[in-house]
C-alpha cells in the first residue's frame, strides 16, 4: 500500500492498524467467504482487510503530523519489532451484526505496541479506547444471522509494522490510503507491499 498524502484543508479519518500481506490477506478473505455462506451479509473486501490498533477518527490536516510523530515514537521505543498474531478464532457480535477472525492469545509485543500507542496518543490529546484491546480483523457487516464463536484452522501473521491509514468513503465503500508505514528496522519507512485484488462488497 503505497503512501498517498491526503487532500489539504480536509479532514481526514484516521487510524492505526496491522496491515495483512498477500497471503495473509487470501486466507482471511477465503474464511470471509465461508462466513458469508453461513451468515451472508456484505464481505470487506481483501484489499481492505486489517486490524485495527488505535482508531483516531476526524481530525484536521495540521494534526496529522502529530499522528506521525506519535507513530515515530512508538517505532522507535518499540523498535517495531517483529512478531507473529495466530488467528485462530471465528466468531461475531450480535449488537453490530459483525464476523470478525480473532485470536485465543493476543501476542505481548501487540499488547505493548497497543498500550505504546495509546500512551502517546494521550500525551498528544487524542481520545483514546478505554475498553481492553481485542485483535480483530472484520470479515463481514450486516451478517444476517449470527455465528458462534468457535476455532478455525490457525492464520499465521508475520507482524513487522503498522501505519497510518485514511479512510476514504465512497458509494463502493470504504477506500483506504497509507499516510505513512513503520517497519521493523526502517523507522518511518514508507514501502509497498503488494495485495490480492478487490472483491464486491
């Protein structure tokens, strides 16, 4: 995902999250489709899966830069180091009506990397979650009926950064853009890595 800076004087919607690879992405989109046979619902889309760390919301374009100084602080006191996130679990909630893939254990570097970035982001006067963090990545919306949690065949996820996303919202949904990327060993890098191709929603 290539970083494309947002339009000035808009204000854009803004998180942090993990990013899938390829393959990663593939597997997850396969296990959202065998949610919607069971649930149906309206599917992300594999390009826009992810998980997010830390949702920001509105904020304005002079803010941004205090995003990426929080995002350069957190790479560099948690040396962004790499790790693996097991997604192993299948489950839902009834009051949104959202699928998601989850995790029986939440690994200790994701856990720090969470609190890491919460601390900053208060220090820099944005609100943050209160509610403990829970790894998930949404596989469908709007799911019509609703699915029990249960084990899945485990989706192993090489975890070497995060970045800063805008959401984008369109009449095909959302569109998301890289505002920057931090990798393991590159600080505030922004590379590209490359995606399966978009379905419909």
């Amino acid at each position: 995902m290539k970083p494309d800076p947002a339009a000035p004087g808009k204000p854009s919607r803004v998180f942090f999250a993990l990013w899938p690879d390829a393959r990663v992405a593939k597997r997850l989109d396969e296990l959202g489709a065998e949610a919607h046979a069971e649930c149906a619902g309206r599917r992300t889309r594999c390009e826009t899966l992810h998980l997010t760390l830390a949702f920001i919301g509105d904020v304005s374009p002079q803010r941004l830069a205090e995003l990426i100084a929080v995002g350069n602080e957190v790479g560099i006191e948690g040396e962004a180091s790499s790790f693996t996130l097991r997604l192993d679990l299948l489950g839902g909630w009834r009051h949104n009506r959202i699928v998601w893939a989850g995790a029986q254990s939440c690994p200790a570097p994701l856990a720090g990397l969470v609190e890491r970035l919460n601390g900053a982001l208060e220090a820099a006067r944005f609100a943050v979650e209160r509610r403990p963090f829970t790894p998930h990545v949404t596989l469908l919306r709007k799911a019509q009926t609703q699915v029990s949690t249960r084990c899945v065949d485990p989706i192993d996820w090489p975890v070497d950064g995060f970045v800063l996303v805008e959401s984008v919202q369109s009449s095909a949904g959302a569109h998301y853009r890289t505002l920057r990327e931090w990798r393991a060993g590159k600080g505030g890098g922004e590379g590209a890595d490359s995606r399966c191709a978009g379905k419909s929603s």
